[in-house]
C-alpha cells in the first residue's frame, strides 16, 4: 500500500521560498538602473543561488527527495529566471533572442514535462545539462546586473555559452523523453 509523501521538507520549503522571491525580483527590477536597485538585485540573486543549492543539499543529506520537490524545485527554477528574464526584456536589458531561446525551451520542457508525468506515471528529475543551463543563465543575468560591458570577452563568453547550453539541455530533455516513451511502449519503465 502506498503511502502518502511528506512534502513538508526543509528542501521544498527552500524551494518555495526561490519560487516567491520572484516577487521581489519583478519590482526591484524597476530600479535596475539605479545603484542601490542592483546591489539589492545582486544580493537577492546570491540568496536565491543558495537557497537552489541548499534545497538539494538537504534533500539528499537527510533523505527527503520527493515527487513534490522534483516538480517544485525546476518549477521555482523556471518561474524565477522566467520572471526575471520577461522584466529584464521588458526594460530593455536583454536582447530578444536570449530571451525568446530561454522562455521558448523553458515553455517547451515544461508542457512535455507535465505529459511525460501523465504518460509514464512519474516525474523526471533535472538533467546534468538542464542544471548548467540554468546557472550559466543566473550566472548572465548576474553579469547584467553587474552591468559588465556587453561587447566584454567575459560577457561575450558567457552568453554564447548560455546559448549553447540552452540547446544542448534542451536536445538532452527531448532524447531523454524519447527514451522513456520508447521503455513506455515496451513496458520497461
């Protein structure tokens, strides 16, 4: 007989936590170009990269992976950067294609996610690549905050990495998908 999950954890709970804290991200935002407006943003970003390693420290530290926490902690992931990169883009921050690319992938692994949930009974943790991905993007949406000159090596460098990770994350979930359907079919999963 199955039991029912505690998702009350110290790790979902971090995860919730990055997940509201894209409230303060979308206001301080307005005062981007402000210095106090970003070394409140640079601040916030810091205490939202720990909160993100922290949740999975916890959970495998004291044994408490959950289906909850498998959705919510990529779920916070997406709704925070997701939220801050649409604000970056609306106050002209960030160029159109990084913005598209990252709304655009993360729009796509989210509906295919909720499918493979339904399909296969199960939700598929993050991948090695999506994880990088995703820091390469907080580590560019840092370097704007920081306001790094954007014809910089550093900056540069960054942002075609972040491009190149966004597609090969987004190849290595489509493939991943794959797989499982195929194992679905032959009734290996």
């Amino acid at each position: 007989m199955k039991t029912k999950e505690n998702i009350y954890t110290l790790s979902n709970a971090l995860s919730l936590t990055r997940l509201l804290m894209t409230i303060p991200f979308w206001f301080l935002l307005d005062y981007f170009h402000e210095d106090w407006g970003r070394v409140a943003l640079i601040i916030l970003a810091f205490i939202g990269a720990l909160t993100d390693w922290l949740d999975g420290f916890f959970a495998r530290k004291m044994n408490q992976v959950t289906e909850f926490g498998k959705i919510i902690d990529p779920l916070a992931d997406k709704i925070c950067i997701g939220g801050m990169i649409l604000k970056m883009y609306l106050i002209g921050v960030i160029d159109p294609f990084l913005f598209y690319l990252i709304i655009g992938r993360d729009a796509l692994i989210f509906i295919a996610g909720i499918f493979l949930s339904y399909y296969l009974k199960k939700v598929l943790p993050s991948n090695m690549l999506g994880k990088l991905a995703v820091s390469s993007i907080a580590l560019y949406i840092l370097i704007v905050f920081l306001q790094i000159d954007i014809n910089s090596v550093v900056r540069l460098s960054i942002y075609y990495l972040t491009i190149i990770l966004i597609i090969l994350s987004f190849v290595a979930y489509a493939l991943r998908a794959i797989e499982f359907l195929r194992l679905k079919k032959n009734e290996v999963v």
